[in-house]
C-alpha cells in the first residue's frame, strides 16, 4: 500500500569494568500516515528506553538482564485509549 515507516534507535555501551556492560538504549517509531489496520496514527508512535547489564564470559557468550519502558505517543496513544488498551 505504500505505508512511510520509519524508527531510530540509539545505544551506548558504558564499560563497568572490562567485562562487566551497561547499555542504555532508545527507541523511537514513527509514521508517514494513519495504518488503522495496525492501529497506529500518524507521526511519532511508540518510545522505549531500556537498559542492559551484561557479563562478557567470552565474545561468544554475554548473558543480560534488562529492564524497558514502552509508551504510545500521539495519535498511536488516542486510538490505543479509544479502544480500551494501555498506553
């Protein structure tokens, strides 16, 4: 149909100690247009800031704990509201 998309997502790796990594990260949706079948309104849509703390035994194997936040925005957040859900 043509739908313009787009999302933007940052992070930063702040070394603890040489294995030992947090990562603050952010993301941000946005919409060219109204998708109703998506129920996502046009402009910025969803934001989410989220961390990671994560131990590098090796390259190959870093297990994490995170914690996230996610919030609709705009027209997103009206339709989501209309329709009963959380923002």
């Amino acid at each position: 149909k043509g739908e313009v998309s787009g999302r933007l997502n940052a992070f930063y790796d702040l070394l603890i100690t040489n294995r030992l990594i947090l990562q603050p990260r952010f993301d941000i949706n946005a919409y060219a247009q109204d998708i109703p079948e998506l129920s996502v309104g046009a402009g910025f849509s969803e934001m989410e800031l989220s961390a990671r703390l994560r131990y590098e035994f090796s390259r190959e194997f870093a297990p994490y704990i995170g914690v996230s936040w996610e919030r609709k925005l705009g027209g997103t957040a009206a339709i989501a509201k209309r329709e009963d859900e959380p923002v």
